[in-house]
C-alpha cells in the first residue's frame, strides 16, 4: 500500500496488507528482507533524513521505529482511536518562525 525510498542506499522499502514492511535493492530488484511486527496493514513509512531509522504507520493503530541498521523495533507507539494513514520524519528547523523553515544542521537523527 505504500513505498519509501532509503536517501542513502539502493533501497526501497514496501509496506502491505499482509502488515508486513518488505526491503528491496531497486538496482537489482534482488529481495533482501522482511520487517514483521504490525498486525494489520502498514498504510504509511518514513525514512530519517539519514536513513538510520524507519517509521511505520498501520491500521493496527500503532506507529513502529525500526532500527535500520540491525532491521528491529525498537519502538511501538500507541494511542491512536483510529487508523493511523501516514508518518512522516522532518528534520528540525533552526527557529520556529515558518517562514524561516531551514533545517537545523548537522542533522543526527536523534529520537
């Protein structure tokens, strides 16, 4: 139901109605892993600007930070009434003036 392209790698990364998140090498198309933990269909995934964690949305009504370097959970956050059809990582912003919208560098991917 949704795709995510790493900003690092030759990775692409598909979330389905299996509640699975499948990850793939888009140069070689080749399969190389499968990310199990919701329990119902993953809507919606985001990438860390670096690529270091990946978040993923599910109508399980739960959000999961995966690890992307050892491919784990290492969060699930709970509280939603409702599906939960995206997620999205920003980077921080230098000021909270919205029309000053820089982001703040170095970026560390601090969660």
């Amino acid at each position: 139901t949704c795709v995510e392209v790493h900003p690092v790698f030759t990775v692409v990364c598909s979330g389905s109605e299996d509640a699975t998140v499948k990850i793939w090498d888009h140069e070689s198309g080749e399969y190389m892993k499968t990310l199990k933990g919701h329990t119902s269909t993953v809507h919606s995934l985001s990438f860390t600007p670096t690529g270091s964690h990946l978040a993923s949305s599910s109508s399980d009504l739960s959000i999961k930070i995966w690890d992307f370097k050892t491919y784990s959970c290492i969060r699930t956050l709970r509280g939603h009434d409702h599906s939960i059809s995206a997620v999205r990582f920003l980077p921080p912003l230098l000021s909270n003036n919205p029309t000053n919208a820089t982001p703040a560098p170095p970026y560390d991917d601090t969660l």
